[in-house]
C-alpha cells in the first residue's frame, strides 16, 4: 500500500508527542500532590479534621495513580511488534482500569470511615481554623491543576488524560466539600466534618466506578459511539464503487480506533477492481484522526442474505470440465470466470473457435464483428456444465479478432440467447 509508510510514520509521531505531553503533565500532577498531600494529612491531623486527612488520603491515591499513568503512557508509546500488531495502545486502557479500582477502593475505605465517624457523634472533636486555610488553597490548586491538564489531553486526544484531568476536577469539588464540612464544624456543627468525610469517599468511589467501567468496556472490544460511527459510515457509502456496506464493527485500543467492514461491490467486477475499491474506501476512512487501521472485506452480495458456497464445484474442477466439453466440440478454452453468488454460481466460458464470425453486418464495440447465431457447439458446452453442475446460468462467449487493433489485441462479442433458449438453470450465452 503506497500510504502504509506513511500512516506508521505519522502514528509513530503522535503517540510520542502522547507520550512527552502525558509525562510533562503527569509529572506536574506529581509534585502538586505531594506538596498538598503533607499539607492535608499533617494539618489534619494537628487540627483533628478527619475530612482533611480523607481529602490527603485522596490525594495520596492521585500520587500512586500518575505513577499509573506514567507507566501507561511508556508503554503504550512503544512501537508495533511481532507479538503486538496493533501496538500497545492498551495499557492506557489497563491503567484506566488499575486507577479505577483503586480510587474506587479508596473512596470505600473513606466513606465507610465517615459512616462510622457519624454512628458515634459524641467523639467528633472540633476542628482548627488552619484547616479550612488549608482546604481552600487546597481547592485553589487542584481546580488549576484540572485547567492545566484538560488543555493538554485535548490537545493529544488522550482520554487517559482526560480521565486523569476529571480526576483532579473531581478532587477539587471534594476539596469544596471538605472546606463546607470544617466551616460547618467551625460553626458548631461538628457532624459536618465527618460527613464531608463521607460525601468525599461517596464522589470518589463513584468516579473510580466510572472510570473503571469505561475501561473495562473498552478492554472487552465496546465499539465507538453513535457519531463516530455516522461518519465511518458516510465515509464509506462516499467511496465511489461502493453499493453498501454490512458488518461495520468498531473497538478502541487505547485512544484509537480499529475499524472492520464488509463493502458491497458489483458482483462482477475482476479481484483488482474490487480490491482497489477496498483500498480507496480504507484511505478514506484512515483520514480520521484517531482511526488505527481500517479492514475492508469486499462482498460481490450482500453477507446478510446468507450464502452456501460449501455447495458448489471448486475453480479446478469446472475448468477441468470445461476444457474436455471444448475439446470434444472442437473449441480452445480461452479463460472460465466463476461468479459465486447467493443464489446461485454462474459462469463465463470464453472459447475460441474454428468457425469464422456470421456475416449479419452486426458490429459491436471498435467495429468488431459479433457472431449473431447461437453455435450448437457453444450451446453443448452449456448445457453440458448447467447440467452437470446445476450452474444457474452459463454464458458462452467467443474471442473474436480486430484486425485494426494493436498486435495481440482480442475482444469478447456475445450475445444473449433467446428465452426459449434458456436452461432450467439459467440462460446459455454464446
């Protein structure tokens, strides 16, 4: 394929400038959660705010879950191998899955703690006022961080940072609620502060849920949404030769998509014509951006209607019966097309003979003479194979000569027989 280079050139490119983007923005994650994590937990503990040290518990899990993503991020940067054709895109999809279970786990463990805090009212103690300093500057960063990293993960189109930009958003509105839940506890009412120990668990047990389960969709092969697959659509039904298409099936590998269809050509198009059709319509498609590799099946009918082909005669086999009908009919088998259809096979026999062309004055395309009478010879060869085979149509055409054409130029003439001429299985051509 003349692009194919090309197409690993620019793949290759993008998901190292993933890579570099996810590393630079990870590692900014990283060190902002550090420094928030010692403050949260060592704040926490020294102003008794159990919904801070939760809220540094949670941010503790972000420093574990960038390592994740830094991890996912080489990986699948890594090129295409013999044991991994499709490349390594999955390991953003197994990190997302990994992040998932572990925020999901951790906010089990928090909510579970604040419902127990909550049980026994009469040991919450009341909190320091540096922990609400802490969980509004607290707020301030993670909202900035979420900012920061949405630009850059659409930038690359990587919903693995994507998810990991949500996933600060989603710890800045626990930090919001931490900060509501030591006012309160400020303001008198120490239950608060548990119970916004709790609803932080809640949100991030809910979003590890999420992210989790998108993961795992993708992992077992979720095809892409509704308007994705509109436009792989359009795209195809574009492609000139293109009738229709069947069996359009989609499924990520990390933030790509591979893409497999069957096209629906004109039954009796030669291999090559049918097979540049099917690259045509993959190029297109391989224009979107995020599209990993298109298959393209070409079917001369449609798959839906169901076939049998396990019924009919192998090319060999007609052949071979083709060249000794010819023979005992004084024809020189020229070539046999084979037409598999659903309904039936049909074939082309193309001869060439010893009598000269009827002189009907009849020309066909170039001014070659078309042989107006049906041969009783040609008409054996067909009825022969319908017969022998159950052929549902059998078209004997013979090769004709054009003295003005170039040296070794030949045409086909034929012409269809008349219905009383027809078998049972079809109309004999010759």
């Amino acid at each position: 394929m003349p692009y194919s280079n090309y197409d690993n050139l620019a793949a290759s490119s993008e998901a190292l400038d993933k890579h570099a983007v996810a590393r630079h923005t990870t590692w900014v994650s990283i060190w902002v959660n550090i420094v928030l994590t010692t403050a949260q937990i060592v704040i926490g503990i020294f102003a008794r705010s159990q919904a801070l040290i939760a809220d540094g518990i949670h941010s503790l899990s972000d420093i574990v879950s960038d390592f994740v993503v830094l991890a996912a991020a080489r990986g699948s940067a890594r090129a295409p191998d013999a044991d991994h054709p499709y490349g390594h895109s999955r390991y953003e999809n197994a990190a997302s899955l990994f992040l998932g279970v572990i925020l999901f786990v951790v906010g089990a463990g928090m909510l579970w703690r604040g419902i127990e805090r909550l049980l026994h009212p009469e040991d919450i103690p009341e909190v320091h006022m540096i922990a609400l300093v802490v969980a509004v500057l607290v707020l301030v960063s993670k909202e900035g961080l979420f900012r920061y990293m949405l630009r850059a993960a659409q930038r690359v189109r990587s919903a693995m940072l994507v998810a990991n930009a949500w996933h600060a958003r989603s710890d800045a509105l626990s930090s919001l609620v931490v900060a509501f839940g030591i006012l309160g506890n400020l303001a008198g009412y120490r239950i608060l502060d548990p119970l916004a120990a709790a609803l932080v668990g809640l949100m991030i047990g809910r979003t590890g849920w999420k992210f989790g389960w998108n993961a795992l969709q993708d992992l077992i092969d979720r095809g892409v949404d509704d308007a994705t697959t509109v436009t792989i659509r359009e795209r195809l039904l574009a492609t000139p030769g293109v009738r229709t298409i069947d069996m359009l099936r989609t499924r990520r590998m990390g933030d790509e998509i591979v893409v497999d269809v069957h096209i629906l050509v004109d039954a009796r198009l030669s291999v090559s014509e049918g097979h540049y059709i099917a690259e045509q319509a993959r190029a297109t498609v391989m224009l979107e951006p995020q599209i990993l590799d298109v298959l393209v099946h070409v079917d001369p009918e449609s798959d839906t209607k169901g076939t049998a082909l396990q019924q009919w005669p192998a090319r060999s086999v007609v052949v071979g019966a083709a060249e000794t009908l010819c023979r005992a009919n004084a024809l020189a088998l020229h070539d046999v097309k084979l037409h598999y259809l659903n309904n039936g096979l049909e074939a082309d026999v193309i001869v060439e003979g010893l009598r000269e062309p009827a002189s009907s004055g009849t020309e066909g395309a170039n001014g070659v003479p078309i042989d107006d009478g049906i041969e009783p010879s040609s008409q054996s060869v067909a009825d022969a194979l319908t017969a022998r085979f159950g052929l549902r149509a059998v078209r004997v055409l013979r090769v004709t000569g054009d003295t003005s054409g170039a040296p070794g130029e030949t045409d086909v003439a034929t012409r269809a027989a008349p219905p009383e001429k027809a078998t049972a299985a079809g109309p004999a051509v010759d």
